[in-house]
C-alpha cells in the first residue's frame, strides 16, 4: 500500500469498504456506461445487504452513480439529489452466491444504453469489478483499462497486442475471458499509462472487435 | 519503495530525518516531485482540522447509536486530565462521531480508527507549527505502511488491534518524534503502543463502525501518549517493534471470525446490542 493509502483516503464516512468503496463502485459504473444513469437497479449482497443501510451504502452507491468521489459531502443527500435530476432507483437484495461478502450487482439503463455490473468492496476503499453484462471481467480501476469486448475467433488476441505495441503501449496486465466457444470474449487490459483516444478508436475498428470501453480513474 | 520492516526505515533515517526518509520513499514508490506528496499530506492534514471544527454536536448517527459525545467532553469540567488531554479526548470523539454521521475524514489507516492521530495531533496546534505536525503525519504514515504489510490494518482481517492498535502505534511514533526522539525511540513507542493493545477485537454492535469504535479511538490516543512519554524518558520495549508487528498478525490470524468485525461476537453478541439491532 502507498503512503497514502494508509494516511487516507479523504473519504466520508462511515466505512471505507462500505462507504468509500462503494462510492467508487457506483463511479466506475457510471463512467463505463457513458454517463449518469436515467435508471438504477442496486442489488446488495451479503454484509453490504445485512449492515448497508447503517452505513450509508445505498447512498454511497447512488452518489457514485451520479458521478461524486468519495470525498464528496453531498453522499449523504445523494437519495434526494438523484430524485431532483431525475435519475429513477430501486433498492433491493440478492444472495450472490460464490460472492466478496461486500457485493453489489447494479443494473443501469441511460437512454437506450444498458449496463450490469457486479462489483465488490474489499476494504480500505478499494473495489473490483468481477463481471460486465453478466460476463466475469475482473479489474480494479486503479489504473488506466480497457475492456475489449471481440468475436471468440483465432488471431484477436495477436492483432490487439499487435496494435498496442506499435504505439508503444505497454501492458501491464491482461485476462481473457468468454461465455461459450466461438461466441463474445472479453479482453480486459491494464497499462501503466493513459491509452490515447486515437488508439482506442482504431482498435474499435479492427475487425472483429464489437466495442471498446475505457476507464481512467484520477487517484485521491 | 515502501519500507518491509522497522529496521530497514531507522537504517534508511541514519543520515536523515525520519519524515523524510519516508518521504523520499513516497517519491520514489509513486514516481511523483516532492511538492506533490507534500500538498497531498497537507491535504489530508487540513481535512483532519476541518472534521473537527466542522464537529456539531447535535447530530446522531443513523442509528442514533452515537453523537454529542464530543460536545459533552468539551463542556465537562476535568477531574484528572490537563487541558490537552481533555482536548484530545474530545478530539478523538469528535471525528469518530464525524465519521459516524457520513461526514467528510481522513482514513488513518481506517475510517473506524479516524480519531486517534487528529486528538493527539490537533491539540498541539499552538505549540507546533503545521508544517511539524505534518511531518508528523510522515512518520506516523511510515509506520503504518510496514504496520500494513507485515501485518493489517483491517479489522475484518485482524480485529480490532489492527485498526485502533495500528494506529495508536502510529501516533506514538509521531508523538516521540515530535518531540526530538531518536528513531529508534519511535520505534520503541510504537512497539509499546502496538504490544498494549494486542489482542483488542473487533466487535461492533450492529456492523456498524459507531459502538464500541469512537470510544476506541479515545483509548488509541490516550495509550500512544503513553507510549511517547515512556519513550522518550528512555524506556525501551523487549521485544523489538518488527517482531511485535509480527505477533500482531499471528494473533489477528488466531482471532476467530466472530471477533472480526462480523457483528457476531464480543459486545456485538451481548443482550442489549441484539436488541439495539432488532429494533
């Protein structure tokens, strides 16, 4: 853990896995969707269900969503602000089995984009999303990814690889995951530094590739 | 990068300050100038002040658990304490109740144990400049962060001593220092400091980080004084700060799940907290 890590973060309490975290949950939901939700489905799991309420995790979860770090003191209004800019939310539980004790799934709609995501707190404010629209695609947002989502076919890995390593990207680390051979894979990467918007639109050209979703978080 | 044991950072503040043999290693860990980790500490510092001015003691927690305690501190005549004892258990109270009712803290190392370095630290605003006590705030984060990789600073994974303890031992450090102790006088206190409150659980009623946690932070404050005294009288410890780190560990492994912070046991488990719950 870095410095401040441990003397920090600024956050607003009541708990950094609870709270914090799950802010930070709601944020990367948010920006992997393109923007705030129109509509929110918040499923809590385990401790998330069983202490939540008492730790403002639904509040934290929605001022995520409508785009406040951790460190924002309108957290605990968030409930309210989401209501005045018209942003729908309901609440509910579910038993993840296999699942972080601290899990979420959140189910996102903004005009006719939709998105799922199942996400975990692990502690000290830090997150990981375990899957997208049902697919297991795990990473933490701590530094700059790329989830690429391509056809199951041979030579997809080699031609991403390829590209990023003619513009000297280089890659931290990567996973691959798939639902059933031949169907949707998804590529997750992670780079130490930004990935340029010019290389992330020719990527989504290539053939093959359906989408290509990017997350850069600022650190606080 | 960051140090792997208490030995390796009093080797590296040989030739230099403690704050900023741990400083250079922020520098060097996250690849960032001097000017960045100091406004980034200054910031956190600010944000401990600000809690604490910020502190009204008319709110309540969600729960209705905790608040108001660090008002009735304040206002209370002193029976035993001086002046900055009292400010520093009321200081303790005030952020823990803070963090209680979702207001904005600064995690050191955790959001439950957010009280102990503001109440030893913040009193000693009109006898230390800001820029010492921020200095402060480095060695205390430096402790920590070996606190934190050779043990934890979760209190799901090592009860309670691993949030209130870690942080008492951090404090300690920071006191002893401070006040011109040699390094290995901090090391010492944070040894006492850690070794006082081992084995402390975590048992919150309810889940929730409110009782027995801001209370918890008055006892991290008031044993990492303690500590700083008895260091700095030249009161050494036995067993060496990195082997109490260690046994802080082991004994956080040996800590069953319902005393690690699941609510299930401790006083979380008592008649009253399962009543408190239910209602």
């Amino acid at each position: 853990m870095n410095l401040f890590e441990i003397m920090g973060p600024i956050m607003v309490g009541p708990s950094s896995s609870h709270t914090a975290g799950a802010v930070r949950i709601g944020f990367i939901a948010q920006r992997l969707l393109g923007g705030r939700p129109d509509w929110a489905q918040l499923q809590l799991s385990g401790s998330f269900a069983a202490t939540g309420k008492g730790h403002g995790t639904d509040r934290a979860l929605i001022a995520g969503l409508l785009g406040m770090a951790p460190d924002d003191v309108r957290i605990p209004m968030s409930h309210h602000i989401a209501a005045k800019e018209g942003m729908e939310v309901e609440l509910g539980h579910i038993e993840l089995r296999g699942a972080h004790p601290n899990s979420v799934l959140l189910h996102l709609s903004r005009a006719d984009k939709r998105l799922s995501l199942q996400a975990a707190s692990l502690g000290g404010g830090r997150v990981r999303v375990e899957a997208i629209d049902g697919m297991e695609a795990r990473f933490s947002g701590e530094s700059p990814t790329l989830i690429i989502r391509n056809e199951d076919r041979p030579g997809m890995v080699g031609e991403v690889s390829a590209m990023l390593g003619y513009h000297n990207m280089n890659i931290a680390t990567m996973q691959l995951y798939r639902a059933h051979r031949g169907g949707l894979a998804v590529m997750v990467l992670e780079f130490d530094a930004p990935v340029p918007l010019m290389l992330r639109q020719t990527l989504e050209h290539l053939p093959g590739i359906c989408s290509v979703t990017y997350l850069e978080l600022e650190g606080t | 990068m960051a140090f792997s044991s208490i030995e390796a950072l009093l080797t590296a503040a040989k030739d230099m300050p403690l704050w900023e043999a741990i400083l250079r290693s922020d520098l060097e860990d996250r690849g960032v100038e001097q000017a960045d980790s100091i406004e980034k500490m200054t910031l956190r510092w600010q944000a401990m002040v600000a809690a604490v001015e910020g502190y009204d003691a008319c709110e309540r927690s969600a729960s209705g658990l905790v608040g108001g305690d660090g008002g009735r501190m304040d206002a209370a005549p002193r029976h035993y304490v001086d002046s900055y004892g009292q400010q520093v258990i009321a200081t303790a109270l005030k952020t823990g109740e803070c963090n209680a009712c979702m207001k904005r803290i600064v995690a050191a190392p955790t959001a439950g144990a957010s009280g102990v370095l503001p109440a030893v630290l913040i009193p000693l605003r009109g006898r230390h400049s800001d820029e010492e006590l921020i200095r402060a705030l480095y060695v205390a984060a430096g402790f920590g962060q070996v606190i934190a990789t050779r043990a934890s600073i979760s209190g799901a994974e090592g009860g309670c001593q691993a949030e209130i303890g870690s942080a008492s031992g951090m404090a300690a450090a920071a006191l002893t220092d401070l006040q011109g102790g040699s390094p290995q006088q901090c090391a010492d206190a944070c040894a006492m400091a850690l070794q006082n409150l081992l084995g402390l659980v975590c048992d919150p009623v309810g889940g929730l980080v409110e009782v027995p946690c801001v209370q918890r932070n008055v006892v991290g404050a008031v044993n990492a004084i303690a500590a700083a005294e008895m260091a700095l009288a030249g009161i050494g410890t036995v067993i060496p700060c990195d082997e109490v780190i260690d046994t802080m560990r082991a004994v956080g492994d040996a800590l069953p799940s319902s005393l690690r912070e699941t609510g299930e046991g401790g006083l979380a488990a008592t008649p009253t907290a399962r009543r408190l719950v239910l209602s």
